[in-house]
C-alpha cells in the first residue's frame, strides 16, 4: 500500500481520534489506532520537514539571485 499523502494522513488521524474519543470504542483495537497514529504522525513530520527545507532553500536562492543595493 503507497504511502499517504499529508492530507490523507491528516484526515485518517482526524477519523482515528474520533474513533478513539468514542466511548463505544473497542478496547481491543485502542493500540491498533494509536500505532496506526504514530505511524500517520511520522508521515506528517516527515513531510513537513521536507517542505520546511525545501521552502527554506527555495528562499535562501532567491536572497542569493537578487542584486545587492
């Protein structure tokens, strides 16, 4: 199964909170939503990193092309 995307992963955490902060929820499957959530989280740190670095280095390029007064 591919990996999700950031939004896919934010929206299925979303769906395992409400899951979990249901009081019908099953206790059996408690630690099975809270791996499934550290693994979305990971995802999501992972890509907003990425992101933050990439936004990083596409700004330090741009100070670096414009012409000093």
């Amino acid at each position: 199964m591919p990996e999700p995307t950031y939004t896919q992963a934010i929206t299925e955490l979303e769906d395992l909170v409400r899951r979990m902060q249901d009081p019908a929820c099953d206790i059996d499957l408690l630690s099975q939503y809270t791996r499934r959530s550290k693994e979305l989280l990971e995802i999501c740190r992972q890509r907003l990193t990425a992101t933050d670095n990439e936004i990083k280095a596409l700004l330090a390029n741009i100070e670096q092309e414009q012409p000093n007064p």
